[in-house]
C-alpha cells in the first residue's frame, strides 16, 4: 500500500486527530484506543500488549487492519518498530504523537526526530527538524515557546524572533536557544552547520 502520510500514536492525548484522517493510521499500546475513538478503524496496531487489559487487546484488534504484535523482549521499542513499519511505505511525512512522564522514552523520541525526520507531537510540543540553511518558522496558536536544539555542535543565524543572533554555535544540548518567542506570524532560521531541532511549547 502506498502512503504519503503517516501518523503514529502512541499514548492518549487531547489531540485533535480527525485533521489526520487521510493519513495511514498506526496505533501503538494505548494510542490505538485513540485512533478508534476518532476513526473506529486504522490501518496496523504495534504492541508488546504490556499496558493493555484484555478487554482492550480483543478492541483493538478488532478494529486494525493488520497487527504486529511483538515480544516484550526485543531491541527496538514499540514507537521505534513503528517507525520502521512506516518507512517501508516511502511516506513524504511522519507525524509521530507520544505522551507519558519517563524522561527516557522522551529522550528517544528527541533521537527520532533527528534519525528519522519526523514530526513530533504531544499535547504540549511540536517539533521538527530544520533543513540545512534558511528556514522560514511560523507561529502556531496555542504556542508561546520556540527553541532550538542540537544534538551534535551547529551553528544557526536567528532573525525576526524576539531574540535574534548571528552565527549562534550550538554545542549538543545547549540551552541557550531556548525560550524564544514570535513577534510576527514568520521567523527566519539559517541552519549554517549541523543538524538543529525547532522545538514548539505551550
């Protein structure tokens, strides 16, 4: 089946999804429940079934098209064997939606936006990965935040943004492009070296 778009949910969200209905639907553990609720049926559920009761497993898998339904002992976790499952369709798009407190599986999804280009989403981010030179960044409702981040050293020209640098070095992680704000409805990002994360927050 041929894809241009995909979305993946992976966790419970307030999330408007029915302005994704066009894309294909992959539901991982409790981010399937979300895809029914929207959409009764989607296109593959991913899972590992360990945050799932019974009841909810025979749902679910009532409503997907396809299953993959994995060990709990693997190399890749749930959201990550998705993903893999998605590029096989060549998709010009990745929204990826994943919400929950662990830092660590935060940290991984930070990872897959840059190994995997996608968009990220939850109910208080958007992120994406910036093109090499200029990129125009545009306000979205609902967000005061706007920071950039890197994992590897970059070098980014911000301009048209309440603070504005020329030549700014990103070391990995640095935090000292964070907490910036729109003006106007358009900013201006020149990606200069390295590989650099817009990161949208409420």
């Amino acid at each position: 089946m041929k894809a241009n778009k995909v979305l993946i949910v992976c966790s419970e969200t307030n999330l408007d999804l029915q302005q994704y209905q066009d894309y294909y639907k992959i539901g991982v553990e409790r981010g399937a429940l979300d895809l029914i609720k929207t959409f009764d049926t989607f296109d593959l559920f991913c899972c590992d079934q360990d945050s799932l009761t019974t009841t909810e497993v025979k749902l679910i898998t009532s409503k997907a098209k396809e299953l993959l339904i994995v060990s709990q002992i693997k190399d890749y976790i749930d959201g990550e064997l998705a993903l893999q499952e998605a590029l096989k369709l060549k998709p010009q798009e990745i929204i990826f939606i994943a919400q929950g407190n662990r830092f660590d599986m935060k940290l991984s999804c930070f990872n897959f936006i840059y190994r995997y280009n996608i968009i990220f989403m939850n109910d208080n981010t958007y992120a994406y990965l910036l093109k090499p030179g200029m990129n125009e960044v545009y306000k979205k409702v609902g967000y005061r935040y706007f920071s950039l981040f890197s994992l590897q050293a970059a070098t980014v020209t911000i301009s048209n943004l309440k603070y504005n640098a020329n030549q700014l070095k990103l070391s990995e992680l640095s935090p000292n492009a964070v907490s910036n704000e729109f003006l106007t409805s358009v900013g201006n990002i020149d990606v200069l070296t390295g590989q650099v994360v817009a990161i949208y927050s409420k």
